[in-house]
C-alpha cells in the first residue's frame, strides 16, 4: 500500500508523515530528499532527483510517499 502525502511548503506533511511513521513501520520517502541528493539547481539535476526518487517506490512494500512540487 501507498500513501501519498501532497502539499504546499510548510504545510505539514513531514509532520504527518512523522505522526504515521509512529503507528506504522512503513518506509517513508520524500522528493525533497531526493532533490537535496542528486538536484544541484539545473535541469539536469532536477530529473536526475526525479527519476531516482520514481525509482525508489516499489511494489508490494508499504511507503508514505511525500511529494511538494515535482521538480
């Protein structure tokens, strides 16, 4: 199962996410981690981020999946 968590800056997505994470031992993943890692401010940075962020939900494993803009 997937959960997605969608929302502006602040709007407190982490903090769902972190709320979830304290019922659930579901692996989390978010966009912005993927942008700080692999996205240096170009274009070329912003797909790399998005590509191996799409990469990273696989099937059959619970995630809370927290996406802000989409790169």
């Amino acid at each position: 199962m997937k959960v997605l968590i969608l929302g502006n800056i602040g709007a407190g997505k982490t903090t769902i996410i972190n709320s979830l994470q304290s019922h659930l031992s579901w692996e989390s993943i978010s966009i912005d981690d993927f942008r700080r890692r692999f996205g240096n401010g170009n274009v070329l940075g912003e797909n790399e981020a998005r590509i191996q962020f799409i990469q990273s939900i696989k099937p059959g494993v619970n995630q809370l999946i927290e996406i802000t803009g989409y790169g």
